[in-house]
C-alpha cells in the first residue's frame, strides 16, 4: 500500500516486496509507484498523444492508433532515481529488502517504438531533445536526447501482458530501458520535438545530483549498476546447514556479467558489461 506520513496524507509511493518474489519478473500488481500528484482518471476513448514541434508532419495519435502500429514486447527493469536513499540516509539492520531497493520492478513492456512515430511525424534533422510531458495535475515532464529516443524508446501501455494499471501510466507511457524512472513519464500526453533541453523543473531544482563548489550535476539519466540479497533477508530465520544465497543485480549501462558474495559481510557486488 502506499506510503503514509504520519498525519496519514498518502506520499506517493509504494515499494515492490523483493524479497517475497520468486525470479527476476515482478508481479503487475506488485510493481513500485511514484507519482507527485496523485494518479489521474483517464478514458480511454478520449486519450490522445501529440506529436509535434520540429516535424514536417504534426499528428495526434489515440489508444486505438497506438495499438494499431508496429510493437515490440521486451524485459527491462525500472528504477526510481531515489531508490535506495532510505538505506543510504539511515541503515537499520531490520530493513527488508523491500525497505532498501523496492523502488525497482522489472517485467515485460509491451508498445510502440518511439521511433516509428519520430518517422511518422517526420522528425527534423535539428532536433536534438524531446519533451515529454504527463497528463497528471502536476504536468511531470522531461526532456529525452534524441539518440536515446530513436534507439529503444517506446511508447508502452502493457506490462506483462495486461494493460498499464492507473498507478502505472494507463492508458501510456513513455519507457525509457535503463533511463531514470521519472523520464519515463506517465500517462504521456505530449511529445515535442525542440533544438535543446527544456530546462523544466524536474531537470534543474528536482532531479540533479549536487556536486562540490555549488554546482550540480543535470540529465544523469543511466541508472548505474546495482545489486542486492534477496534471501536471507532480515527477520528470516538461519539455521544451521546449507542456505541458498539469491538476489537481484541490475543495471542501465549493459549486463550484468558477474556477481560476488562476501563471506562473513553479506555484501554483494555486481559487475556490468557494456551493451
């Protein structure tokens, strides 16, 4: 369920139980939120995603229209940027991994490719950035490169086979493989394609890694590999014989070749091969 502050206002978010899963496919029900402004009631019949800007042929496009194009179905993992930090900022040996790393799901995403709508739209040569804008209250948005969005970008409206849930993006989504989760924007309802980054919210107070002198760091966008033990977890009992060790590694900038266990620590480290 949802995260509550302790006034019980829901915060928007909700972690995926890794711990309890058998596999690397996380449940349509069990995949993580995050959303900043609740979660919008969209019809359907009267979704529409705008594809305009620098392109020779502007076009709108419904569900049905969506469904209709070309699609590819592939498994990838998404990952909020924030995953992790409740560990980072204050470690308790109780945390699950739930607790730690449960900002993360991984399963099968099936839509459109982005660039078969880039094509349709005629996508200008001096566009360098897409702008991606959401259909909830708060309008979340980001600005995409161009080269990501002509390689595996898609348009996605079914996880695992079954529609996006609400929570998820219904009726679509952009989906970005290995790219932060809040570039993935949810429920799309707007494309545009522009000669340089938007500098919107979301990509200069929110999303930017500070760095020393005063300075931060904007559009890390690739989610660094990362790994986690899975089981034991805490709170699970240990007795004395063989146990099997399992977990999960992951990462945004190719395979993930190898993994280690530490004896004794419990700690684990994942290595990625690049693509």
């Amino acid at each position: 369920s949802p995260a509550r502050a302790p006034a019980g206002v829901i915060t928007g978010s909700s972690f995926t139980p890794l711990q309890d899963l058998t596999g690397t496919i996380t449940p349509r029900d069990l995949m993580f939120e995050r959303h900043h402004s609740g979660i919008p009631a969209i019809d359907p019949d009267r979704y529409k995603l705008i594809v305009h800007g620098m392109a020779g042929r502007p076009m709108t496009f419904t569900l049905d229209d969506l469904r209709r194009l070309p699609s590819v179905s592939r498994v990838h993992f998404l990952e909020c940027s924030g995953n992790g930090r409740a560990a980072y900022r204050s470690p308790k040996p109780e945390m699950t991994p739930q607790n730690v790393d449960g900002l993360t799901s991984n399963g099968e995403w099936t839509g459109v490719p982005l660039s078969v709508l880039l094509r349709q739209v005629d996508a200008r040569d001096r566009a360098r950035w897409i702008y991606a804008e959401g259909g909830d209250s708060n309008k979340l948005s980001r600005s995409i490169p161009i080269e990501k969005a002509m390689d595996d970008a898609m348009i996605a409206y079914a996880f695992n086979g079954e529609p996006l849930r609400p929570s998820n993006g219904y009726p679509a989504r952009l989906f970005l493989p290995g790219y932060e989760g809040n570039t993935c924007v949810k429920w799309l309802r707007r494309l545009e394609l522009v000669d340089q980054p938007n500098m919107t919210r979301e990509e200069t107070s929110k999303y930017t890694d500070p760095l020393p002198g005063g300075t931060a760091r904007q559009f890390s966008l690739v989610m660094d590999v990362k790994s986690l033990i899975t089981s034991p977890a805490p709170a699970t009992p240990v007795e004395r014989g063989w146990m099997e060790i399992s977990g999960l590694a992951w990462s945004g900038r190719g395979r993930v070749g190898r993994g280690d266990v530490r004896k004794g620590g419990g700690r684990t480290r994942a290595a990625a091969r690049p693509r």
